[in-house]
C-alpha cells in the first residue's frame, strides 16, 4: 500500500483543513477508497418527507377521550299538503237533471267516511226508468276531492272497470255541478247534443 504524502500534524494545524473531515481528506489525498463529496456552505439538513396519515376517527386521541363520531345523515321528509277536507261531502247526495224529464235515472250515493281528501262512496238507490237495481251487487269506492272538484266511482262486486264516474264542482255546500257522468262506459253530458245540466243535491 503507498505512504499518503500528507502529514497528518500538517492538516491538523492548517486552518483551511479544519472545515473538511479528516478521512475525506486523507481519502482525496491519498487516492485510496471512494471520494466523499464535500459539504456545501448550507449546512442546512435536507427537509426530512414527512407522510401524514389520516386519523381514524373511530380511534381514541392520545388523551384517552373518544373521537367524535361523524355526523349522521338524518333523511328529511318533505312536507305533506294535506289538500282540502273531504268531510264538507258527508252525507247522502242525489242525482238530479234539469230539465227534468221522465224516466231519468234516479241514483243517490252515501258518503259515511273520509281521510283527508279521500272520501267512501256507496250506491243507496238507483233506477233507471221503473226497473231498479240490487244493490248487492255494488261496493263501496274511495272517491277524491281536489280542490273543490270531486269525484264520485261506482264500483259493482263483478272484477273490471267502474260501472259508473261522476265528476263535478262544488257550487255551494248541497250542490255538486256534474260536468261529466259515465255510466256503463257512456257519457251522458255532452255539450252542444243535450242541453240538459246534472246536478248531485244533498239531502235534507
């Protein structure tokens, strides 16, 4: 192995070493072993990469006191138009032409229960000329109110559409404006074909 040519008390005693490791000196000097590169004037540590972790919230802190749970969504119901009262129609209503003629049909319903804008419609009486019906053979059918237009099913026990649908508008408190009246899937106001108006009156 070669003798280094530098002293080791010459590098100790000069001033301009003293700012330079020993080995990396004796290493460049010498020319034995890997060059150490030589420090900058900063002096000043790399920033060290520091990797932030999310907490668990479900985790306690370092207190010991339990993390705050997240919020929970709480589904907010919209509210609900209640709509007018169906129980303005209780009663017992009957139908009614002007001009009366003979052999109109004779047909009275029952209102016995409502909820909200709901209300039940039962057929107590119908005839059509001097031939009357079995009311055996009709049920009970939830008409609706909608703002004061009601509408008045009337349904038979037999499976299939509505034997009969009165449609009309409240005109005072016992009288209904009929602007539509189907029956066995007829109409039976047709403007400009009959000048005859409906009218379902409530009972006394």
């Amino acid at each position: 192995m070669p003798r280094c040519p530098l002293r080791l008390d010459s590098i100790v005693m000069n001033p301009i070493f003293r700012l330079i490791p020993t080995a990396a000196i004796l290493a460049t000097a010498c020319g034995g072993g890997q060059r150490i590169p030589a420090l900058s004037h900063d002096s000043t540590p790399p920033a060290t990469e520091t990797k932030v972790v999310a907490a668990d919230s479900t985790r306690s802190n370092q207190t010991g006191t339990p993390a705050p749970a997240a919020p929970t969504k709480v589904p907010v119901t919209p509210p609900q138009s209640a709509g007018p009262d169906a129980g303005v129609l209780l009663g017992q209503w009957a139908i009614r032409r002007e001009p009366a003629v003979p052999g109109s049909p004779q047909l009275e319903l029952a209102i016995d229960s409502v909820a909200g804008n709901r209300f039940r419609t039962r057929l107590v009486f119908y005839m059509a000329g001097d031939v009357g019906a079995s009311l055996s053979s009709y049920r009970p059918e939830w008409g609706l109110l909608k703002g004061n237009v009601a509408q008045f099913p009337i349904a038979t026990r037999a499976p299939g559409p509505l034997l009969g649908d009165l449609t009309g508008t409240l005109q005072s408190r016992d009288t209904v404006l009929l602007t539509s009246y189907r029956w066995a899937g007829e109409e039976r106001i047709v403007p400009g074909k009959d000048p005859a108006r409906w009218y379902l009156i409530r009972g006394k």
